[in-house]
C-alpha cells in the first residue's frame, strides 16, 4: 500500500506537491515532523489513506472476476470464428494489406449474420426443405428418402399436366404459294400471353433454320442412309454441291382473338420447311396450347377483318 502525503500551509514552490511513501515510513515521518525545518511556520503533514470495506473489496474482486471470465469467452468464440473463416480472413488480408484484424473479422461476422438471416428466412417460407438439409450431412440415407417422399407427395406440382388439346391439329393447303402466301391459325381459346411468346419464338425459330439453309431435302445424306453403324459416312463434297435452300422473308405475327396468321416468302419450294413447322406446331398444339388447325395459302379465313390495328380489343401484333 501506498499513501500519498499532501503538504500544506507551505510557500507557493511547494503547493500541491505529493510524495508517495509506505505507511511504516509515513509514521516515523510524522512522528518526526518537529524537528523538520522546511520554512519558518512549522509545516502541516495530512495522510490521506484510502479505506476499503471488506464487502467493496469483494465486491470489485467479484467484477474483476466476472470481467476476467468474460474476456475469456470472447477469445474461446473469436478463435473458433477465426478458425472458420481462416481463408476468407487470408483473402481480404491479402487483399487489403495491413487492414486491421478486428475490421475483418467484424466484417465477418456481419456477412455470416446477413446469411444466417437470409437462410433463416428461406427455411420459414418451407420447413420440410431445412429439415431436408439439416440431415443431408448426418445421415445421407435419411435425407435422400425425404427427398424421394417429398417427390411422391408433390408429384402433381412437380410434373405438370400438358394444357394443350388431345384432338389432333388439322392442317389445310389452299394455294399456297412459296414466295408469297399467309400462313393461318384458328386456336381453340384466345391465347394467353406466354402462349403467343411461345408461338412467336418457335416460328422465330423455324425461320433462322431455314435463313441458314438447314432445311435442304436435296442433302439429307444421314436421314436417308441405313445408320446400321454408329460411324455413318458423310460425303462433304456432295454436302457442298448441292442448290442451296433459303428462307428470304418473313412477316409479324397479327393476331384477332383466337384467329392469328404470318405472311411468309420462303422463296424456293422446299416442303422440308413445312414439315418442319407442322411437326413443331403440333407438339405445341397437344402439349401447350390447343390450335384447331393451320391453313397454308389463301387471302381470306373466317371472319378475319384487314386493317385493324393493335388499338382494337383482341387485336394485337408481334415481331418476329
């Protein structure tokens, strides 16, 4: 124990001066004091020692302690994360340079709470999926027969039901004319949006097909050929010879209400072209959206009225 001794009523060289002593040498200083000859007015020693109470010394020794364990717990928890995120930690100080441990690692920790959070909230919208994963790392078989009932229960929203029509689509031909006819549709029900952008992409589609010359019945060297063996034969310089095919040009997509049509140019006459579109169509037609039938040629088709523009209800048209 220290005490620290204040002189007072002393000159002005010697105000506020302490001088710290043990307390055994502090009472032979006292007791010494009148023989002391420091100024003529006889000086005035006070010692002032600080008192501690049995219960504020264990008091403070308890918070010490509490403050001591706590210190401890937060170096056990910053290892572990530490230890965790060792290559995250190596990749920002790499990157950073001398960027300071503790940013990094708070930064850590605020990216793994952001994740947990976000985790927590997919696993609230479906349980059984969390329950799913929890148990992929502990017992495998386990996880994977959930999946498998989770699969068995759900089975209709898994796999869905084709929307299309089981009627077969008719296809008519009415003079139709390779370099400049309409192609026309009658649907069973006005389609719906994503049907017409399905419509609009498959015929897109058929259309760079026959732009880039793939539908060429005059080459059809693998179709025709046995394909007895997995190594078939093709003849490139007889690939190379034959008259090109090409689809020159094609109009939008007009539709009113269920009825839509396409003008077309694709120049030579090439009827591989229109296998193409009649084979693509009518998948479309059982799988996705019922069509009643595709007239190929002719100028006019039901009640199909000329010159009516996007402004009119059911009427609307769509690039190609």
């Amino acid at each position: 124990m220290v005490i620290q001794l204040q002189l007072l009523s002393v000159p002005s060289q010697f105000h506020h001066s302490k001088i710290s002593i043990t307390p055994k040498k502090a009472q032979n200083f006292l007791s010494f004091t009148p023989s002391l000859k420091l100024c003529p007015a006889l000086p005035t020693f006070r010692a002032r020692i600080p008192t501690f109470s049995g219960s504020l010394r264990a008091e403070r020794q308890g918070k010490t302690m509490k403050k001591l364990g706590e210190i401890e717990t937060e170096a056990e928890e910053g290892q572990l994360e530490n230890e965790e995120g060792q290559g995250f930690s190596n990749d920002r100080e790499n990157e950073d340079g001398g960027e300071d441990d503790g940013a990094v690692d708070e930064e850590f920790s605020h990216a793994s709470a952001y994740r947990a959070k976000r985790d927590e909230k997919d696993y609230d919208r479906d349980p059984e999926l969390a329950d799913i994963l929890g148990s992929c790392f502990d017992d495998p078989k386990k996880a994977q027969a959930k999946v498998e009932d989770r699969i068995r229960r759900k089975r209709n929203k898994i796999l869905h039901t084709k929307t299309g029509s089981p009627t077969p689509m008719k296809v008519i031909f009415k003079k139709f004319d390779f370099s400049n006819s309409y192609i026309w549709f009658e649907f069973y029900n006005t389609p719906l949006p994503q049907e017409v952008t399905l419509l609009c992409d498959t015929i897109r589609a058929w259309y760079i097909i026959g732009r880039l010359g793939g539908c060429n019945s005059m080459n059809m060297q693998l179709s025709q050929s046995t394909m007895d063996s997995k190594r078939p034969r093709y003849d490139a310089v007889m690939g190379a010879n034959v008259t090109p095919t090409t689809f020159y040009n094609i109009g939008d997509l007009e539709l009113q209400d269920n009825l839509a049509r396409i003008w077309v140019d694709i120049g030579t006459d090439e009827p591989l072209l229109l296998d193409v579109l009649v084979n693509a169509l009518s998948c479309i037609s059982s799988d996705y959206v019922g069509i009643k039938e595709v007239v190929f040629g002719g100028s006019e088709f039901q009640n199909w009225k000329e010159n009516l523009g996007s402004e009119y209800a059911g009427c609307s048209t769509h690039k190609i």
